[in-house]
C-alpha cells in the first residue's frame, strides 16, 4: 500500500514567508487539495531583533527585520509544517543556538548544519551553507560576537559536515542544499541556462558552478530528489544511475590539494564578443560586490547575449525537463545495515539504490514573475505508517551518526582530521574514510535502546521564545537604522575569492534591492541590547537524549558587551 505525500519547494526565502505562504495557500485552492510539507533551500533569514540584523552576513544596506519575527513571537502561524536548511545569508548567531537543528518558531524546523529527518514515510536530508575552499577543512573556530570575516564563514560548509553525511548508509528520498552540486548543469539543458544566465559562461566552462562539496555528496547518497536555491534560477536535472557526477578524491577536496584541478567539461567555444546588454542601473551588477556580499539578479532582458545565444561545444544530451507539477516517485525500500557481519571484516554498506536516477531541480528567490515554487506529489510505502499523523520524527540512523561523531568535533581553526585509526575507506569516495557498518550498528543498537525502544520518536514541539522582538506591527522593511548607516566597518564582507566556488553568485541575492525603502521611515530598537546567543532548551533537550554535550554554542565565549 502506497501514501502520497504533496510537498512543496520553495527557492531562496528571504525572510518573505508571508509571501510564501500566501501563493501555497492559493496554489492549494487551485488544485483542491492541502500541501503537507514545505521545504526552503536556505536564505531563510530568521530574524528576531536588531542583534540578529547585526550578525547577518550582508551589507548593511540590505538590510530588513522581514517578517519572521511575527512566527517566532507567535502573532502568526505558519499554516504548513515548513523545514529549511541554511544559506550563506542567514542570522548565523540564531542558527548557531540550534547547530543539530530545532525549531526556529512553531511549525517551522531548521535541519541544523547537516541532518536527517523523517517526514510521513519521507528520509529527508539537507546540509547548510555554501562551499569556500579557503574554510571548508576548518572547525569551528567562530565565537561571538562573529565580527568581521566570522559573519559570513558561519556559513561556509565544513569537511565535519560533509563527513558526517558520508556516514549514511540507509537511502534517503531528499537531499536539501542552498548551494547546487558542481558540475549538475551538465546533466541539464546547459544551453536554456546559459541563455537565461549568461554571466554563468565562464564557471561553466571551467566546470566551476557549484559546491564540489554537494556533487562529492550526490555521488554517494544518490536521493530520488535534490533540491537546491542560491543561484536565483530554476533548473532541471537528471543524475541516472550509471552516471558519474564526481571522481575526486576526499584529499583533493578536504586538503585543498594543488593537484587537484577542475575536470574541463567544455571547450572555450562560447562567443568572446558576447555581451550582457545594459539594463536597469540602479539595480546592483554582478561582480560590484565581494564574495560575502548579495548579488542582485542581472536586470533587464538577458535572453540575447549580444545578439547572440551562446553556444557549448560538447554535444549535451536532451534535457530530461518534468513536465507536470505533480510527480510520483517509487517506493524506496526499506534496507538492513550489517545484519550479521558483527564478527567480520569491516564493511561499508551503499545509500545507492539500485537503478534509481536523482532528479535535481533548483528554483528561484520569492519575488513576482520568478519560478520560486514548485509542488510534487511523492509516493511512500505506507505499509508500517498505520494513518500515523504527519509529523516531523527523528531519524534513528542520524542519532547514530551523531553520537558516532561528537568526539571528533573541531572547534578550531585547525584542519578537521578524520580519525583515520577507526576508519575504513570508502570506495566510491577515493582515499575518503568512513566508520565501518560494526561501529555505526553499535551506535544503532545504543538509539534503539535508549531512544526508540517505543517506536517512531517524533520531534517534541518544544520550541520556547528565547530573544525579544521588536513591538507588533513593525514594518517589515525597519532596519534599525542599520540600512542608512554610511562607513560602516563590518558589513559582513569576507574580502576573499573562492577557489573552486562560483565567485560571482556565491554571495547570495536580496529580494528588496535598494537601502532605502522607497523613502519609508526606519525605527531605532528601544529597549536593552538583545543577546548575540541565548542558551536554547531544544539543544540541550537534544543533547541530553542522546547522551552527548553542546560543545558548539560557546556560551562562555560571549561579548558581555
């Protein structure tokens, strides 16, 4: 017996969930039918208060409170149970609260710097952030109050992250990422982007579009789904399974190695002469910002490239485009993990399954006239569901993970070492080591016990307001004054190229565009200074059931100022 499960994807939010929520609500008069869950790919921007506007990785000149405050506060409800992974615009010291993941307001989950959840017969996993080589291999050396540089490198996807995914050994149905895997384009209709986004030729070329982070994940985990944002455009692609996405080793990557060059896809065939024609100037350009600072989308009519569309070379394949809204997908079949290997060798059992394609689809940010929503209808096997609610439910193979890694949290600067003594390599992953199937059924065995000795353990809606907000009925574009500030010596900038990054769009995107508003008044924030961190119960709930310590949150390490 199958269940069908209508979920909905959303692009960059940018703290526009009001807007969201409206257009689902229409879509679901539309088709006569309610979403049951709502996935945004990052930029979600929860911000509470003036100190979570400071701590955001943006110009100040962007920005806004939004509306987000009003679900934290509780003066709205979010309609449709709603998760989210992080992007490189975030208040990262709110998100930093709840590093395992938690509810940032009723209704409404973070999926933490890397996790797995259950959703309704669903396996949903998601990573945060973006990929910059010069921080991936790093820990977590931020502490607040995350000045300068550290407001945007919280957002910077770590070899801890990337290594605990690799760890999965069970299928998973989604993979959720604010950045695009490297080299996905290719596996699309590269021509249709290319006309649409044409100031992407270069990276294309390079094969420098995207995360190598995310395609080293998808090579591996191969979901039914991927769905990502960051890059303010929609996008279709198909991974079959006996394609190959990517063949660098863990070294390369996590090492930052000098012998590790981007594989050339392409051929320089694409027009020199070809030019972006002028548009809207008052909007920002592509390349006037650093890499930590938000692109706009390119203005204007960007359908010809100086008269011109560009060409590729290599002879893609069709696009293998989706042509309903509503797409079901196979049963994924539950698989046992080192059923009776406990005395063997260690094994290293494959996510894969068998024949099955990931189908990727990017979308665009929430504004007018963008493809920033799309709804699918995906099957489950509903054989052991028994009409069990629709709830969000920890993931017993997470928990694993996360007990399996705790001891081996970075929390400098440092280079993150995997504990090569306890590890076997990872064959589809060169040189990459991975905990055997014997360490992770221990860990397994341990959640079983402890955790889900009762069954199904679903996530408690435990969500407590810890931060003041600003009174009801602030506008959604007061910033504080942070907005007309002129000089300012910490608007989140990084200052650093990205090797390996898309250096033009790796710094996210606005919704509202100019600093002020259209001429709307601003408000100053009365009241005392709202706190960088506040101690989160969820955390601590999280962490206690699991028998581990917040070593991430660093309260000791706070500006008493």
């Amino acid at each position: 017996m199958r269940r069908k499960i209508t979920v909905a994807i959303e692009g960059c939010c940018h703290g526009m969930l009001d807007n969201i929520y409206r257009q689902l609500q229409t879509s679901e008069r539309q088709m006569g039918k309610k979403v049951d869950l709502l996935i945004i790919c990052g930029d979600f921007q929860a911000i509470r208060n003036v100190t979570d506007l400071e701590s955001m990785s943006c110009p100040d000149k962007y920005k806004q409170i939004g509306g987000f405050y009003r679900y934290y506060s509780g003066q709205q409800q979010a309609p449709i149970p709603t998760i989210f992974v992080g992007g490189n615009h975030e208040a990262g010291n709110h998100l930093r609260e709840l590093y395992y993941g938690g509810w940032v307001a009723p209704n409404i989950y973070y999926m933490g710097n890397s996790g797995v959840v259950r959703f309704g017969g669903l396996r949903i996993g998601g990573i945060s952030g973006i990929y910059k080589d010069f921080d991936f291999a790093k820990g977590y050396y931020e502490r607040p109050p995350f000045r300068g540089h550290s407001r945007s490198s919280m957002h910077h996807v770590r070899s801890y992250e990337a290594f605990k995914m690799l760890q999965i050994r069970r299928p998973l149905d989604i993979v959720v990422s604010h950045d695009w895997p490297q080299y996905i384009e290719r596996f699309g209709d590269t021509q249709e982007l290319l006309r649409r986004k044409p100031f992407f030729t270069a990276e294309v070329e390079r094969g420098e579009l995207g995360s190598p982070v995310n395609a080293l994940l998808l090579e591996r985990l191969r979901p039914a789904w991927w769905f990502s944002a960051h890059m303010h455009s929609r996008f279709e692609a198909t991974v079959d399974a006996k394609d190959s996405i990517y063949k660098r080793s863990w070294s390369d990557i996590a090492l930052g190695s000098e012998s590790a060059q981007p594989v050339n896809l392409y051929s320089s065939s694409l027009d020199a002469n070809s030019r972006r024609e002028p548009g809207n100037q008052d909007e920002i350009q592509i390349g006037s910002l650093s890499d930590d600072e938000l692109p706009a989308d390119v203005p204007g009519d960007t359908s010809k490239v100086g008269g011109k569309r560009p060409r590729l070379a290599l002879n893609l394949p069709p696009p293998k485009h989706t042509t309903s809204e509503e797409v079901p997908e196979p049963v994924l079949p539950e698989r046992s993990l080192a059923a009776d290997v406990a005395d063997s060798e260690p094994t290293l059992s494959d996510p894969r399954v068998p024949g099955r394609a990931t189908r990727f689809l990017a979308l665009d940010k929430c504004l007018p006239r963008r493809q920033f929503l799309e709804i699918i209808d995906m099957e489950v096997d509903d054989s052991n569901l028994d009409d069990a609610p629709l709830q969000l439910e920890y993931d017993p193979e997470w928990l694993a993970i996360l007990r399996m890694c705790h001891p081996y949290i970075p929390l400098e600067s440092a280079p993150f070492t995997p504990p090569a003594d306890k590890a076997v390599s990872l064959g589809s992953v060169p040189d990459f080591p991975a905990f055997s199937d014997q360490m992770l059924e221990t860990e397994l065995q341990w959640v079983a016990e402890n955790v889900f000795k009762h069954g199904p353990v679903y996530i408690p809606p435990n969500f407590v307001p810890m931060a003041p907000v600003p009174p009801p009925g602030t506008p959604d574009h007061v910033s504080f004054g942070l907005a007309h500030a002129q000089n300012r010596g910490n608007s989140g900038r990084g200052g650093r190229g990205a090797r390996g990054g898309h250096r033009g769009h790796q710094r996210g995107g606005h919704s509202q565009g100019r600093g002020n508003y259209g001429g709307q008044a601003d408000m100053s924030w009365n009241g005392p200074r709202p706190q960088v961190i506040y101690p989160n119960p969820q955390t601590d709930e999280l962490c206690a059931m699991l028998g581990i310590q917040d070593r991430l949150t660093q309260r000791r390490f706070q500006d008493d100022n």
